[in-house]
C-alpha cells in the first residue's frame, strides 16, 4: 500500500478546494512514477496536461484580446511569452508545488536538468485541466488570471516576449554601432547530453555567458544575460489597453 501525500496544504497553495481530489493527484503523477510503481491505482497527468494545455492557451487568448488594441502579431507573441515552458516553469516555483509531485526515483534526484523545467511546466498545464474538470471554465479562469495572466505585465515592460539575440543585436547596433559575435567556450557531456557555454562579444569585450543543451540555447541564454548585463531590457508602456 503507497502512502500517499495529504494534499489539502497544495489545494490552499493553488487556491482551489477539489470535490473530486483524484484528479488533483493524477495532475501532480509524473509517468516515470507509474513505471516505478505499476500497482498504482491512478493515471499518470498527461492526459490532463493535453487538456490543461488548451484551456490555458484559450483562456489566455480571450484575455489578451478582450484587454488590448495591438494587432494580431503583438498578441501571438505575448500569448508565447505567457505560457511557454521557462514561464510556467518559474510559477510552479512561486507556488512551492515541486514537493508534491511524484516522480521515479531517479527524476527525484534529478532537480537541475532543463528535463526538470518541462516536468513543472506540463505539471502546471496538468493542475489548470484538473482545475478545469473539477470547477469549469471560471475556477480554471481564477488559477490562470493569478498566477500566469499576473506574469504579464512584467513580460510587456521588460520586452521578454521578444528574441533575446534579435534584441541584443538591434540595441548594440543601434547604441555602439557594433555586431555581437559568439563563441563556445567549452562543450561537454556525452553526445546525448550535451552542455555548451557560449560567450557574447562586443568586439573583443565579453559581455555574458549563457549555457544551453544546444549552441543556439547557450546563444540565447548569453544574449539574455548580455541584455541583464547592460541594461538593455527596454521598460515600455505595456500595449495599448482598451477602453
């Protein structure tokens, strides 16, 4: 018999009490728990992140058209920076849920990786489909309008739905007159689990280093550090909200 976690302490975290807890818990089951554990009476949550994904990514459209003027383009890409791994990721973080979740052993032990950061992610999107089916379109509404529709005005005066390389680029261009080049610093780890550290330069000066699985992940992490680094996360007015 598996002693399972008291969830009340996650449902006063999420803001909502289950009628029906089950799915609750089948939200927070990772399927590498189910592999562990095959006498395990529920589901593992990706059915319910499949749900999870289109409710959030309707609620979110409705709200960004319903609130603001800006065509079509400025609303895709504020939807992307809303919920896109790396930013629910950072929620699931705000509302200290990682305890909760059942993972295998080994994905436990396993709190760095960026196969972490799709875990909490497609956790989150999982919580929003339970959420969904226990309490409908206005209880799920609730969850999204708190945590991740909240994230939005940050993302706007900060221009984080806009490319981070594009970004830098365009800013040490416009201001220095300079192109931004990049360069591996070190690769390592097996083929299948490579960690590149790139380094941005302006000329000779290296401005930042960022790290990726990839070149073009390490490129973007650098360029994003570059931009904290010089200050060049422009603060606008954020979009033109409607009357």
């Amino acid at each position: 018999m598996l002693d399972l976690p008291d969830l009340t302490p996650l449902e006063e975290r999420l803001g909502h009490t289950f009628r029906d807890q089950s799915l609750l818990l089948q939200a927070i089951t990772h399927r590498s728990y189910i592999n562990e554990h095959p006498d395990f009476a529920y589901a593992h949550n990706e059915r319910l992140e499949f749900l999870g994904d289109a409710v959030l990514e309707l609620i979110v459209t409705e709200y960004l058209y319903k609130n603001y003027a800006n065509p079509e383009g400025d609303l895709t890409n504020w939807r992307a920076a809303l919920v896109n791994a790396k930013t629910l990721a950072a929620i699931s973080q705000d509302i200290h849920f990682e305890e909760f979740l059942l993972l295998s052993k080994g994905e436990a032990r396993d709190k760095d990786s960026k196969a972490r950061m799709y875990i909490l992610a497609n956790a989150i999107e999982a919580i929003i489909g339970a959420i969904y089916l226990d309490g409908g379109t206005v209880a799920a509404g609730k969850f999204i309008q708190k945590f991740i529709l909240s994230q939005l005005k940050q993302i706007l005066e900060l221009e984080l739905y806009v490319d981070a390389k594009s970004k830098f680029q365009e800013t040490a261009q416009e201001m220095l007159g300079i192109t931004p080049t990049y360069k591996v610093l070190e690769e390592k780890g097996p083929d299948h689990l490579k960690e590149f550290t790139v380094g941005i330069f302006l000329d000779k000066e290296m401005v930042a280093v960022g790290r990726g699985s990839s070149k073009q992940e390490a490129q973007v992490a650098a360029a994003e550090a570059g931009l904290d680094a010089k200050g060049w996360r422009t603060k606008i007015e954020g979009g033109k909200e409607k009357e």
